[in-house]
C-alpha cells in the first residue's frame, strides 16, 4: 500500500495511571466576559441608594458598567459546577469559588467566562497549567500546542481551545478500531461514508485511518490525549487497501465533495499517490505543479470552497521518488511532513519543492515516534507523515477556534509564518515546526485588523524577545524599553537585522507591564509588553 503515508510502527502497552488520594479545591477569582447591558437602559436608582448617586453627582462621576450588578444566570452557572462560590463583584465583574482542577476545566470552558485568575501569592511568577498528556507530551509541546490547551500567565488562565465547533472530516483507508476502542468517552462522529464498497460502514478492512484519527481525537489523561479532542469528525474511506489505481483518486475527491456538504471545516488526508499497479498511470516527478495530477486539482477545489486541507507530504523521502506525492504539491492547502523529537527532517519524510518552485511541505510536526492508538486499544509510537498531517490538523482546529471569523488561508498563513525555519525554509522541513502560540497571536491580530508592522512574541516574556521583522531588509533596529512613567529601563542597538532579531533585556528588570519602542528604517512602533519574574 504505496499510498498510505506510514511506515514500520513499533508496539508497546501501556496501563492507565490511576490517581490516588483526595482531590483538592484552590481558590479563583472567576472573571466575566463584558457586560453586555446598554447603559441608557438602565434605572440607577434600583442600584445606587440617593446618598451614592448624589456624591457621585457633586463630583461629577458619572455612571459605567461597574454600577451594574453581574448576570444571575452567569452566576448561576458557576454555582452548578464549582465545590464552592462565594460573593460577587460588580466594580471587578467577578466572582469567588473553590474549585478541583477538574471543575476548574468545566469553568473556563463555559462561555460567560472569559478568565480564572488563581487567588495566591507570588502571582509575577511564570505559572502554567497543563493537561496530562502522558505519551503524547512531546508531539504535542513540540508545536507549543500546550499553550492553546491550557494558558496561564501571571496567573491569567485563558480558556482551553481543543477544537471544540470544529468538524474534522478524516480522509483514509479503513478506520477497524474505531468503533470498538475507546480513545475519548465523549468522542463526537457525526458522520461515516465509504466511498469504495458503498454505504457508511467504515470500520473494515484498514486500521490505518483509526491510528490516524487517535491522534487528533483521543482523550485519556495521563496516557494519550490528542491534538483536538473536542472537536467532532466525520470517517470517511476512500482508500483500496489491496490495490493502487486512478480510481482512489476520484475516491478522494468525492469524498472532500462529500466532507464540503456536511460542513466540514477541515480534511485531513493520510494518503499519497505517485506510482500505480500499471506503470502506464505513473506519474513523474515534473508533474508536481499543483496543476497536473487530478487528486491536486481535487485539492484545490476543495481548498476554494474555504475547508483547510491538511495532508501528508509523502514517505517517499531517499526512495528513488524522493519527492512529494500527490495532492501535496496542490496550492492553498497544508502539507505536512515529519520531524523527530529533535526537531530534524525525518529521512522517510518527502521532499519539497514542487516543479514549479512553491515551498513545500508547509510545515512539519511529529512523524518519527508519533503517538497513536492501534486497533487492539494499546498505545504504540508509529513514523510516517500520515501522523505528522493529523497532528497538525488537530492543532490548526484549536488554532482557528480561538478566531473563528479568520479565513483557512489565514490559518495556514499563521502557521507558516510562526514556523521555526519561517525566513530559512528549505525542501527537507519547509517553513519549520510552527509555534502555536505565536500562531494564535499572529492569526487574532489578522482577524482584529491590528497585524503590526513588526510582530513580538513571546509576550508576556521571561528572558528573551523575538523579533519577526516584515521583509529581508538589512536594517539597524533601535530598541528601547519604558515603565509605564516613561522611565526608560533598558536600550539596545541591533545592527544590520533581516527577518528576524532576539534581544534580552537583562535580568534586573523587574516584572511588570512596558511600553517597547522600535524605531526601524525611520519609522517607530510602540507595543506594550509583559516582563514575568
């Protein structure tokens, strides 16, 4: 089976770790979203006694959405999931509770949340709060993902994105396991469709497409959680497992016709093709022009009804192919090839560019030493870019959760330009592993019409700022950063910079919010940036 993009998988079993002792609550203060009430609509007089509305009117203060008393249903809703909840602020729209870290989840994920600030000390101090990945911790760390899942910075708890809306159409050969193995107790499969033996039976012959499903859609704590465990997916098999010819081809794209109906927001695909049974329907290496191949066209259509398809680069990487196999030199899609636990191109993992000199692969995730689950319910780390595609597909629905008014193109775009090898990129690892938690700062910025000239990231940050400049321009770039009393505390000169620029501050910077100024070629940007302890 040339077409299904894995290769050699190495078993091994894995028992779940039980978790003993009691569980204990810790104190939050539960922010919520903005109050959404019109002033002119509101009676003061129910609210304010007359002494407080006359003193405010002897100085002048006049009346805000601090004076109006939080939401009953809001409150209401914390109370049914928090151990405990105490009193309510108006002036701070918040309100107390004592929560397990299992109820904390439940309420950042309610929607008139909009943040948990834990109530301790020490609260300048980088804190992180993270899910129990178990196995799948470095796949996951490797893109920053974690950074989606659970963010917490100075004690700001952002709320989970685990693809939660999305709808995930899976594109593959057989999913044998998915249907008896259970990977996420509140797994969501809205949809099956067998396009090679007819009808919605999927769960035969292959459990490739299971293994690759395990990935993105798993959720068992402390052994294997996948890259988007919330979001819904729709099986669909489009693969011959015992044959090679044109007609999968046609398969697939009935089958993305069949995910765009059902309003998919993204495919993935695991499947490649290149060489056939009969040499007289083999492609060749000069038709990798995203224009050639049917299954590329196929792609692209989908690609311009605004899904993102995610798919695998190819294993084809040392062979006498070497290259891409198709769709993935198809334009406006995201293909994605593998890299082991350090970062490196795998060998297997098929090279870029296509004919026609288009970056390719776009990114890269892990393949080498990818975690799935296989069809017997045992944990198993497998290699092939037909892991490295779903990883990333998972990752990209949290990403376009967190703006979903962005476009598929911006999505990849904010990959692509959070990616490791962004302004380096070459055939073997394309733009990089991208950095998730850049992505989603680029993607919002995008989204909220507010992209900078010059993008910043990390903030808040710890030791160091990157710099991503917006052209390969060799410039001076002077920097200078300010306390909020427009004291300056730290200053630099960074000569003859493209691309992409690090500076360090300094350690004796205490933590705490500044105004950075960037003067580059002329002009001068002011962005404000977090310093942690």
């Amino acid at each position: 089976m040339k077409k299904i993009i894995s290769i050699a998988v190495l078993l091994f079993l894995i028992s779940p770790i039980g978790l003993l002792g009691q569980v204990t609550t810790s104190a939050y203060a539960v922010y919520f979203i903005p109050k959404t009430v019109h002033m002119d609509s509101v009676d003061f007089d129910t609210v304010l006694s007359q002494r407080a509305l006359e003193r405010r009117t002897r100085q002048r203060i006049p009346f805000s959405k601090a004076d109006i008393p939080v939401s009953k249903a809001y409150v209401s809703a914390i109370q049914y999931v928090a151990s405990y909840t105490g009193v309510t602020s108006k002036w701070l729209n918040v309100t107390y509770v004592e929560a397990t870290p299992g109820e904390l989840q439940q309420i950042q994920s309610l929607q008139c949340v909009d943040r948990v600030v834990p109530l301790k000390g020490g609260m300048t101090k980088l804190e992180t709060s993270e899910l129990p990945y178990g196995y799948a911790e470095s796949q996951t760390k490797q893109i920053s993902l974690h950074s989606l899942h659970v963010h917490s910075v100075n004690g700001y708890d952002e709320k989970v994105a685990l693809g939660e809306g999305m709808l995930i159409a899976v594109l593959d050969a057989g999913f044998v396991g998915a249907n008896t193995v259970i990977i996420n107790d509140q797994l969501q499969t809205t949809a099956t469709k067998n396009f090679v033996e007819g009808g919605s039976n999927v769960y035969q012959g292959s459990s490739h497409g299971f293994s690759v499903l395990s990935t993105m859609a798993a959720y068992q704590p402390e052994v294997f959680i996948g890259t988007a465990p919330q979001a819904s997916y729709a099986l669909i098999k489009t693969e011959k497992e015992l044959s090679e010819t044109p007609e999968e081809m046609i398969n697939w794209i009935a089958g993305a016709e069949y995910a765009d109906s059902i309003g998919a927001d993204i495919i993935n695909s695991s499947l490649g093709y290149s060489t056939f049974d009969d040499p007289a329907d083999d492609y060749s290496v000069t038709d990798l022009d995203g224009r050639t191949s049917i299954i590329s066209l196929g792609a692209l259509a989908a690609a311009r009804t605004g899904m993102l398809v995610v798919t695998s680069a190819g294993n084809a990487g040392g062979s006498s192919w070497d290259k891409l196999t198709f769709p993935a030199d198809a334009d406006s899609i995201l293909t994605v090839g593998s890299v082991n636990q350090y970062g490196v191109a795998s060998s297997f993992s098929s090279r870029g560019y296509t004919s026609d000199g288009r970056v390719k692969p776009n990114v890269c995730a892990r393949g080498e030493g990818a975690v799935v689950y296989r069809p017997d319910g045992t944990v198993a780390y497998a290699n092939g870019t037909s892991f490295s595609s779903p990883i990333m597909a998972g990752a990209a629905a949290c990403l376009w959760s967190t703006a979903p008014n962005a476009t598929a193109q911006e999505v990849i775009k904010a990959l692509e330009i959070s990616a490791s090898h962004y302004y380096q990129h070459n055939p073997r690892i394309g733009y990089g592993i991208p950095n998730l938690g850049f992505a989603r700062r680029y993607l919002s910025a995008v989204v909220e019409g507010t992209t900078p000239e010059i993008v910043i990231y990390p903030n808040p940050f710890a030791d160091y700022i990157s710099i991503f400049l917006p052209d390969g321009e060799a410039l001076d770039i002077h920097l200078e950063l300010r306390d909020l009393n427009q004291r300056t505390v730290a200053v630099a000169t960074l000569e003859s910079k493209r691309y992409k620029a690090l500076w360090s501050p300094g350690d004796n910077i205490a933590a705490g919010m500044y105004i950075l100024y960037i003067e580059r070629g002329g002009s001068t940007q002011m962005q404000r940036v977090i310093k942690l302890l």
